[in-house]
C-alpha cells in the first residue's frame, strides 16, 4: 500500500467521522420524527445536502485531486457494457425495494422535484467517498475482493437510519465496488445513485414501514444477490483502471 494510497484513506474516513458527527448534531437538533414529515425533512436538507453533503464532497474532490488527480480515483468516462449493465441493474433492484413497502406519504410536483434535486448532493459524496476514495484507497492492500467487503461494510454501517435494510445497502454497495473495478467510470455510479435515491419520493416507501409486496421485495432481493455473484467474477479480473 503506497503512502498515497494510505493518506487517501486517513483522510476519507477524516471526512466521514467529520461529516456524521455533523450529522447527528443536526438530526438531535431539529428532531427526526419516525414516519416522513415534509418540513421537518426539508429543514435538514436545507442544511445537510445544500451544505455539510457539498462541503464533504468538496473535500472529497480535493483529496483525489491532491493524491494523484481526479482519474486516479475513479474519475472517468469508461461504460464497459458488462459493468454498466451490472450497475444499471442493481440500481433498478433496489429502487425496486422503496415500491415493496409500505407507501407513507404522497408529494406534489414541487416537492417531487426538490426531492431529486436532493439526491444529486447524496450520490456526488457517497460515491466520491466510499468507491472512489475508501474502495481505490484499499484495493492495493487488500486486493479487489477484500478493499469491495471492507468498503461495502463501511457504507452499510454509515446508513444508521435503515438497519433493517442493510443487506441490500451491503450488496448494492459491493456491486458498485465490482463495476468500479472493472473500470465503469465514477460518474457512471454517481448517476445511477442518484436516481436511486430519487425513486423514493414517487413511491413513498419508508424503510421502515411493512413490506406489502413481498415478491417484489424478494425478487429484488434475490437480483442483488445475483449481482454480487457476477460482482465476485468481476474483481477477480485484473483492474481496469489505469495506476
């Protein structure tokens, strides 16, 4: 493991100790309420997204630009087919999961569309962080297979609102780990993310209300675990990504 490689990960996981610290002051400030409430939700996103999620991927972009350039850490426009299919489909799978449960609450237009503007900030740092920092930072020690368990389990662990969703969070993880390996560009995995996360204002299922439609819910299930199958071939090769 070069220097570089180590100072890449001390700093990432400065930025994420920085970043949920933040965080939980912000949510035991303004209070989270159980079940979704819009203007309690828009309140912290003023703060969380519009700030503290830009500030972190800020410094995100700095750390890859400062050890190494931005390609180096995952910065590119590679769409190998195999990978971007692999990606594509686990992203569908677990947006899949928001229809499966039960729907909560019911937005107009407006608040649809903040809904997704909020899901830009999310994706830009949590890919930047846990695939293109912490992933690209361990690969050289741990190998591909090991840096995509380690990176994968400290992106489920950072979810600490969805416990009772964290095997999925675990998988969908670890299949953008496989693709960014196989040298699917970042941005790719940014994109995708986001629409993820978006795909829950129209469905307006918590995770943490009951699963209404269980075969929906296994059947995605069941697509992501198949997609880390195909993920575990794909580390296995030699990284498309150039040094």
């Amino acid at each position: 493991m070069e220097p570089r490689d180590k100072r890449a990960l001390a700093q990432a996981l400065a930025v994420l100790a920085v970043y949920m610290l933040a965080s939980s002051w912000l949510s035991r400030f303004m209070g989270v309420p159980y079940y979704f409430n819009w203007d309690a939700w828009l309140a912290r996103f003023a703060v969380r997204s519009v700030f503290l999620r830009t500030a972190a991927f800020g410094a995100c972009l700095l750390i890859a630009w400062r050890l190494g350039g931005l390609k180096r850490w995952g910065w590119n426009l590679g769409r190998p087919w195999q990978a971007l299919a692999l990606a594509a489909l686990a992203s569908g799978a677990f947006a899949s999961l928001y229809f499966a449960r039960e729907s909560t609450a019911v937005f107009t237009p407006l608040q649809l569309a903040i809904g997704a503007a909020s899901a830009i900030p999310v994706a830009l740092f949590e890919e930047a962080l846990f695939r293109g920092l912490i992933f690209l930072s361990l690969r050289p020690r741990l190998g591909a297979f090991g840096a995509a368990i380690a990176a994968s389990a400290i992106f489920t662990l950072y979810h600490t609102a969805a416990t009772n969703s964290w095997a999925m969070i675990f998988m969908f993880g670890f299949i953008a780990c496989a693709c960014l390996h196989a040298g699917l560009g970042l941005p790719w995995l940014m994109v995708l993310h986001a629409m993820v996360d978006a795909v829950w204002f129209p469905s307006g299922g918590d995770v943490r209300t009951p699963i209404v439609h269980p075969v929906l819910y296994w059947g995605a299930c069941a697509v992501l675990y198949a997609g880390c199958m195909r993920g575990i071939s794909l580390l296995r090769r030699k990284a498309a990504l150039l040094p």
